[in-house]
C-alpha cells in the first residue's frame, strides 16, 4: 500500500501533517463522515496524485474554532491533480489527465446538479444539501491537502486541461479555478456586475481578491476594496483596485471622496461571519457589519454577492443567537431598496471551464492578484499562521514538488 500524508485538524489552533490512509475507491469511516455515507462505493471515482493544493479562508474559520468542525478532519478542498487510478465505472476521465477539481462535491444526476446548481447536490451528504472535500457538515469526505485523494464523480466533476505542459506552465492560475476564483467571480455575476459598473468588494483576503480582479474581468469602471489590513489593501492596489481603509469609518463617507457619491451598483460580501465593526468599532466581532454596510452603500435596485462564508453553527459566536447563525441584519432597508440576494456555494461548474480558457489565453492574471505563494505540504501549519495573522497572499501547497516555484 502506497504511503500518504495530509493536513489534519486537531482543535482549535492546531493543525499538524500526519500520516493518513492511502485513498480507495470507498468512502471510509472518519471524523466527520456521516454514518450513511460510510462504506459508500465509488466506482466512478479516480484516484489523484495533488498537484496543487491551496490554503482557503473557508479552512481557517474551522482551524480557528468557529465551526462545528471533528478533530481528526482532513482538511482542504481546492484540488489540482493528475489521475493515478480510475474506477471501473469511470469512461471519459482517463488515468494521466491532469484535473482541476471544483470544491463542490456533486453526482451530475441530481435535480439541482442538472440545473446546474452543483454546489447543492442532493446525493452526495445525506445530512443536507452540498458536500466538499475536507469540510465540516460536507458529508465527510476526505480533504485534499494531502499527496493523494479520492474525486467520485469524476466524468462529471473532473475538469480536464488539455495540455499537460501548458497547465503546468500556468498552474499558479489553473489552482484558483477549484474554489476562489469562480467563487469571486460568482460573486460578482450575482451582484450585476457589468460593464461600467462602479462595485465595492468588502475584504481584500484571497476570496476578495479574486472578485476584485472578477470584476475587472467582467468590465467594471471601478472596483474599491474595503479592508482592515495595511498589506492587503497594498495588495489590492497593485493590480489597479481603489482602495478604503474600514478601520478609518463608515465606507459610505470614504466612497463618496472617491466616487462623488456615497453608493455603488455593486456590493460583493467577502468577509462572511467573522466581520468586524467599522472606525471605532473595528476591534470588536459585528458579524452582520458588513452586510448591513452593503445595503446601505449598494444604490436602490442593486444586488448583492455574498460569496463570504456563513454558518449554522459558531460555537465561538458572542450571542446565542450568532452561534446558530441568526444575525440582526437590516432586511427592511434592504427590501426598501428592492435589493437582490445572492447567497451560498459558488457552483464552480458554472463559471470554471470559461475561466480556464481566460488564463490558457492570457485574459486574465489571477494568481498574481492574490499573489500566490507556493510552500510545501510540511510547511502548511506555518501557512496556515501566517495567513490567520493576515498574510497577503493565497497560500498554494506543493505536495511532491512538482510546482516550480
């Protein structure tokens, strides 16, 4: 049997690489695993050897206590890989590909999977709608911050590059297509995003910073990215986003000196549950901050993205309330200026092939907007510090060294 190795949760704070399971073609019993889905066959499943696989913020809400996460998870969902082993059920993936491997864990014959909502997957967590690898409440199945990992599905949720050579050459790219880069994307698609749109993205982490170059992407005017932190609001400059500083006041006040009026079209939620207060109030947790913040800066008739994560369950919330996700948000205001909402998983299949072609071709530079910054799997305790302290920069794992850095 084949060795392997991954990033395991072992409570709050602590995350250490251990020796794991060498994957099979079945999902197996573990922290996190829903009773129903053990023992579950995969035959039309493959076998990767990583790539590529990337530090999320998603997997920092869990490392730092604030969900319901087991100790003992395998962590890490944003998976690049080339396949080693194919089920027998598996006809058009074939061992060699190299694949980019939407988070979303998704069977392709489901009702939402043929609407193509595949991040709502009714069959693949028996518990509740969606499954991901490596999360808490996702069904269990095991993270992909590891040497190797096991894809069911794969037909359906395997994205194949066509050119081994050229993906490796732009694999700093291709990793952001399984999570942050068709998430903040979607982001912005949700919230209207279009051409001469004037957008305020909240929060410069790497989910940020992706909708911020999303949007420029999609034809924005401008895009001002509001944050706490010094060396990412440097980060989001540098590729041509205006910028605010939250911890000085209101964002209202400040988009007005840039935009000579104090509202957007546009307002995309990458904070999600762990928002804090504005000015005077930035030290303190204000989890519904940035949401209510949006309705207030987003003109009447806009939309709203809200890629940023939010929980069910938040064991280290400071109401009860916010521990189960109740947040006192300003649903009034919001409904007075008739706002859209858009919430929950990006479907990654809906926007990862298109985005894909957008980098093979050059139209697009994503890893360098989120600066991406490759470290080895035995470092990934080091990265995950560094970005809870607020690193400006998207962590990318290196399991086998095959990335050059």
């Amino acid at each position: 049997m084949a060795e392997n190795t991954g990033v395991v949760f072992l409570g709050q704070n602590k995350v250490e690489v251990q020796s794991i399971d060498f994957p099979k073609l079945e999902l197996q019993d573990g922290p996190g695993v829903h009773p129903d889905n053990v023992g579950r066959k995969t035959e039309h499943g493959v076998i990767l050897k990583i790539v590529s696989t990337n530090i999320c913020g998603s997997d920092q809400h869990m490392v730092r206590g604030r969900t319901t996460a087991p100790a003992g998870l395998i962590l890490g969902h944003e998976i690049t890989g080339e396949v080693i082993e194919a089920g027998p059920g598996v006809e058009f993936i074939k061992e060699g590909d190299l694949v980019s491997v939407p988070f979303n864990i998704a069977c392709g014959r489901c009702r939402n999977c043929k609407e193509r909502k595949t991040g709502i997957c009714l069959y693949t967590n028996p518990e509740r709608p969606g499954a991901a690898y490596g999360y808490v409440d996702m069904g269990g199945w095991p993270g992909g911050q590891a040497e190797y990992v096991m894809v069911p599905y794969a037909d359906f949720n395997c994205l194949k590059f066509r050119d081994k050579d050229q993906a490796m050459e732009k694999i700093l790219d291709l990793t952001m297509l399984s999570d942050i880069f068709p998430t903040g994307y979607h982001g912005c698609v949700t919230a209207g995003v279009t051409t001469g749109s004037s957008v305020y993205v909240a929060g410069a982490g790497p989910v940020g910073l992706a909708a911020a170059h999303s949007a420029q992407l999609l034809g924005a005017a401008v895009v001002i990215v509001g944050d706490l932190i010094p060396e990412r609001l440097e980060q989001a400059r540098s590729f041509g986003c205006e910028t605010i500083d939250v911890s000085k006041g209101d964002p209202q006040d400040q988009i007005a000196e840039l935009l000579g009026a104090p509202e957007v079209d546009s307002g995309v939620d990458a904070v999600g549950f762990e928002a804090r207060g504005h000015g005077e109030h930035a030290d303190e947790e204000l989890p519904a901050t940035v949401l209510n913040s949006l309705m207030n800066i987003t003109r009447a008739g806009g939309a709203l993205g809200i890629p940023g994560l939010y929980v069910t369950g938040d064991p280290g919330a400071k109401t009860d309330a916010a521990k189960e996700g109740s947040l006192s948000i300003r649903i009034g205001l919001g409904w007075a200026k008739s706002h859209t909402f858009a919430t929950g998983q990006c479907p990654v299949m809906k926007y990862h092939r298109g985005l894909m072609e957008d980098i093979l071709n050059d139209r697009c530079q994503i890893a360098k907007a989120v600066n991406a910054t490759v470290i080895s799997l035995d470092d990934a305790p080091e990265g995950y510090d560094n970005f809870d302290h607020g690193a400006a920069r998207k962590y990318v794992l290196n399991p086998h060294g095959l990335i050059n850095a």
